[in-house]
C-alpha cells in the first residue's frame, strides 16, 4: 500500500496525452443572389428580341419578343412560352450553375436552354439535358 502512495507522489510527469484532431472549419456557401426585377429581366433579354431562323433549317424560325418566344416552321407558329432568365435549369430543380446563363420556357412542356454565343447577327443555345445545339442567324420577316 505504502508502495502504491509513493507511486502517486513521485514528481514524473504523466504520459502526454494527444490533442484532439481540429475539427475542419466549413467555408459558408455564398447566399443565392436575389431574383431578378423585371426590369432587369428585360435588360437581359434585350440583345435577343427580333425575328431568328435556324442555321441548320433556314424554313424553322424563333421570334423573341419581351419574354415570350414563339416558334414557327415556314412561317406559320408552333408554339409558345414565356421565357425566364435564370442561374439554373428548373430541371435541375433551379440550383445555380457555374456555367453560364439559361432560359427556362415556363410554359405545359418546361424546357431549358442554356444561353451561348449571342451577337447582333448570331444567337446560339444548348437545349438540356439533351444537349442539343441551336444555331440562330437574324432574320427579316418571318412569323
């Protein structure tokens, strides 16, 4: 007992103990941006408005007024959706992308485009999740 007594006295000192493994701070995601106004929404959509034909079938054509786009084929309408200037495809369930703008139709059928090369002469777009590709030249007349 008395052996027991002497070994708690003795000036060693205890076996270090390992610090605990900092916990990894988590770098807050940045607060999605605030929706659009509509007057910011048009200013968007301002170098698209006017009348498009197909590269690939000059017979398809697109007309972008405000936001409605309207599609026809030899001059005669198919269809049409308003349009919205979004950070995401609905699809995806709206999370923004890195990779560019898109234009979501809200319309029976949703579709997603996202916005590519657009001039004063050339509109291109990738229609998701299928991926395909529409070229756009400026046109007169039409629809």
């Amino acid at each position: 007992m008395i052996a027991l007594l002497l070994a708690a006295c003795t000036d060693e000192p205890s076996p270090a103990q390992p610090s605990p493994a900092p916990e990894p701070t988590a770098t807050p995601s940045p607060p999605p941006p605030p929706p659009l106004g509509v007057s910011e929404v048009v200013a968007r959509l301002e170098p698209l408005q006017g009348r498009w034909n197909s590269r690939d079938d000059p017979r398809a054509q697109v007309l972008i007024l405000k936001s409605l786009w309207m599609e026809g084929y030899d001059g005669v309408e198919q269809s049409r959706s308003v349009l919205e200037w979004a950070d995401g495809c609905r699809a995806d369930g709206g999370k923004p992308s890195p990779t560019g703008a898109y234009l979501n139709h809200l319309s029976e059928a949703p579709r997603c485009m996202q916005l590519g090369v657009v001039t004063a002469e050339t509109l291109e777009l990738v229609e998701l999740p299928a991926g395909h590709h529409l070229h756009y030249v400026r046109a007169s007349g039409g629809m």
